[in-house]
C-alpha cells in the first residue's frame, strides 16, 4: 500500500499523509460496492498475499472480459 500512497502523492502533489487519507477513502468505497467475495480478493491484492495475474483474470470475468 506504501507505493500507492507513494504516487499518488508524488502525481497530485499532495502530501503523504493527505494522499494516505485519498487512497484509503477510495478504497474503502469499492469496496463496500463489491460483493464481499471480490472486496476479500482486493484487500489480498492490496497486502501483496495474491498473484496479479490471477486477480485480474477475476476483475476480467466480472466486468465481462475472458
């Protein structure tokens, strides 16, 4: 999660703490709009614990991709 904090801080300028603030808000808000399955899935993405690959075979699947 650092290096995301890490950019979008460095793109918008905006201090660490302010983009740590952004990030988390955003991602608290897809998560609440995804079944609980999918928002379990992201969160391991987020910590590292899941293989890219596979997770955006998931993200592909729902929003219709093969």
């Amino acid at each position: 999660m650092e290096e995301l904090y890490k950019l979008v801080a460095t793109r918008t300028g905006l201090p660490h703490d302010t983009a740590k603030l952004a990030v988390d808000t955003v991602l608290d808000f897809i998560k609440k709009k995804l079944p609980a399955p999918l928002a379990a899935q992201l969160d391991s993405v987020l910590d590292g614990k899941t293989d890219l690959d596979a997770a955006a075979g998931l993200l592909g699947g729902l929003f219709g991709g093969k």
